[in-house]
C-alpha cells in the first residue's frame, strides 16, 4: 500500500482531519474556489469550470447543480453567518423559481440560459431531480430565506402526487414532460429523497417527514436490499402495477452515466451508512429499529472491503454481482462520503477502527484529490491516481458532496453550531 499519510505534493504538512477548525477552514478554502466566478449576474450560477476556474460553458444549466448551489451556500450562511452566502442562496433560490420551475409545478432537467431567457433542452421529469429540490428548499428555509418553507411544501406535494407509490413504500424515478411514468426505477432517487425528509424534517420539525425518512430506508436498505445479497443495486424496473424487479443489466456498458452506473457503487453504500446513522440520531430511541446500525455498519464494511485500493489507496467507483471490481476510476463524491460515514460510525456506534479509516480516507484526499494550488476538489482521478480530465466541476459536482461532509462531521462531533 502506498503510504497513506504522505504529505500533499505542494511539501504541506499532513493536518489534524479531525479538527473542527479544519473543517471549516477547508469548506471556506473549497468555498472559495467558485467565489466571485460562479455566480451569474443574470441568473443563477454558472456550472462548468476548468482546474483553474476557467467557465468553459456559460449557457447549460442542470437542476443538480442549480440546487446544489443553493444548499451549498446556505449552509455557509447558516453556520457562517455569512451575509455573502445568504444573498447567494436567495439568488439561486430565485432562479430554480424563475427558470427551472415550468407551468405545470415541474422543475426543468436541463435549460440553455441565454440572454435572461430559459430554454427547456430536457422535457424529462426526474424524481432524482424534485429530491433536490426539496433539499433545496429545506436548507434555504433553515437559513431563513423569505418563501422557502412555501417552495418546501410545494415541492413536497409534487414529489407526493407524481412519483409517490404507496403500495411499494418508494418513489418512482422518471416521467416525461405529461407525467407519464417510465418503468425504469432505481435506488439512487429515493436514497436522496430519504435525505431531503431528514433535511425537510430538520427544517420544519413536522414529524411526517421523519417518518417517510425511516419508511424509505427501510424499503431500500432492508426491502430491496434482501434481493440483491443484501446489498443496494442501483437499477430496477416495474410494469405496470407489478412489483419493482431487479435489473442486473441497465447500463452495464455505459461508465459515463454519472446519475445511473452500473454495479454496486461503493460510495453509496458507505452514503447509506451514513444516512441510517443520521437518521437514527433523529429518532426518538423507541422509534429507532434495531435494524439501523447492523446495517450501516455493514454496508461500510463491505465497501471498504471490496473498494479500497491496497495499492494506490482510495476507493473505487463500483464492483460487479462476483464482488470484482468493475470501475477502478476514483471519484471525489465516493471518498468524501465515506470518511464521512467512517465519522458517524466511530461516534454514533462507537467504532474506534472507524477513525483509522476516517483518517486513512481523509489523507488519501489531501495528497490526491484536494487542488492545493487552485482550491476545490479534482472530480476523477484515475485508478493509479492521476488525472483524467482538467474539469474540475461539470454540471452536478459543486463540491457538493465533499463540503457537505465537512458538514457531516462537524455535526456528529458536536461542533456544527446553529
């Protein structure tokens, strides 16, 4: 194994990852990287910037990072107190309403903004996309933004009526431009709508979206995972009003699908454990099953058992049915999620081995993935580490993820704030 705890290449010295002031100095560092470049005075924010921050196209405009903006900055200021985020929030906020948002409630997948005008380039309705939204919102309110607990409600209620399947416990996953649902399902919608409930349920304290929070995970992570050897698949499909059926094959061959890869993805796996850990840090101790932590614990042992690099450290993308690895490429979302749940599991469950792995990550990170030169974290490295692209941030990274667990760590070591 390469020496995990090495220096960054720039010769810095290896920091305390565990230390609260350097989690924030790090997500005010990563902030940094978008300041004064992301922003569009004409609207929203623009989503596509080289390594060094160049905008490389001002006009594509995807709903993932339209609302990822706005819980990024509103984040900032809500622990910040940063004045500067807030207006930034408000100005993303304003945008998903002014331009994302179609007549009939729905949030537009893809736009071409131009010229102050919004053109739909993507019909397609994404229950993945509405989760976001509902994230959005919810963090936007919790920062106290006029008309965000509205925008919250409303979305809510359209993520209820349009993709809700009762008889299942889950949410459908795509619809075109009529509502009309398409049969492909899949884990990954209805993982992020468990957060939006926890982020909604924070935001509001109705205990309704608590409790859709605990349904969704039980019917993905003990429901769905009981047909596929106990783990999350990603891909599933239904007919008709026939039960979800697994499918082994959506995508197998297509690596550059960002939203639906094939495989058992590592990162969420370890995504989940966090997110049951989460959650049962909400719950009242009677109302948490004694499912949440075998669970959690295992989905994280399993994905560092089969996608930890021995050899070049980090974790991979995803590994096939036969548990061989099948996507040895690094992404920057699949390591900041787990050292984040590496976090959760040495508080919550009081897993000493976890920090190793925490600290193990986190110094995987600071050599390879954070840019020490230019500030933010690189989106892919290779299986040997080095780089495969100079975009830093496509559409949907906004360093969402890695910033986020910042955040995550920060609350479950007691020093988030308000």
């Amino acid at each position: 194994m390469s020496d995990p705890v090495a220096p960054a290449p720039d010769g810095r010295a290896t920091p305390d990852f565990r230390s609260p002031e350097f989690l924030r100095r790090h997500i005010r560092d990563t902030l940094a990287f978008y300041a004064g470049r992301a922003a569009d005075p004409g609207g929203g924010f623009f989503h596509y910037f080289l390594d060094d921050g160049t905008v490389y196209d001002r006009r594509t405009r995807h709903l993932v990072s339209s609302t990822r903006f706005v819980v990024v900055h509103a984040q900032a200021a809500r622990h910040f107190g940063s004045a500067d985020d807030l207006a930034l929030a408000r100005h993303g906020l304003h945008f998903l309403h002014d331009a994302h948002r179609q007549p009939d409630g729905g949030y537009a997948w893809l736009l071409d903004w131009h010229a102050g005008r919004a053109r739909v380039l993507d019909t397609t309705n994404h229950g993945y996309g509405l989760a976001f939204v509902v994230l959005a919102h919810a963090h936007a309110a919790m920062a106290g933004i006029a008309g965000a607990r509205e925008g919250l409600d409303e979305a809510l209620e359209l993520m209820e009526r349009r993709f809700w399947e009762p008889d299942c416990g889950l949410y459908a996953d795509e619809a075109d431009a009529a509502w009309r649902l398409a049969p492909y399902r899949g884990q990954n919608a209805n993982m992020h709508a468990c957060e939006a409930m926890l982020a909604a349920h924070e935001a509001t304290g109705e205990p309704r979206h608590l409790e859709r929070a605990l349904s969704l995970a039980q019917a993905v992570t003990q429901g769905l995972a009981s047909k596929a050897s106990g783990l999350v698949w990603e891909h599933w499909r239904r007919d008709g009003d026939g039960p979800w059926t697994i499918d082994w094959d959506y995508n197998r061959h297509d690596r550059s699908n960002i939203f639906r890869p094939w495989g058992f993805q590592t990162g969420h796996l370890t995504e989940w454990a966090k997110l049951l850990l989460q959650l049962q840090a909400r719950l009242a101790p009677a109302q948490a099953p004694a499912w949440i932590a075998p669970t959690a614990r295992r989905f994280f042992d399993t994905a560092l058992a089969h996608g930890w690099d021995a050899q070049h450290g980090g974790l991979a993308y995803g590994f096939a049915p036969d548990r061989s690895v099948c996507d040895a490429d690094k992404y920057h979302w699949v390591q900041a999620e787990s050292l984040a749940a590496a976090a959760w599991l040495a508080v919550r469950l009081d897993e000493p081995g976890a920090w190793g792995w925490y600290d193990r990550i986190w110094a995987y990170v600071w050599r390879h993935f954070v840019d020490h030169r230019h500030g933010a974290w690189y989106r892919i490295l290779g299986p040997d580490n080095r780089k495969l692209t100079d975009e830093k941030s496509p559409a949907g990274k906004t360093d969402y993820h890695d910033m986020g667990a910042c955040w995550d760590v920060l609350r479950v070591l007691g020093a988030l704030g308000r």
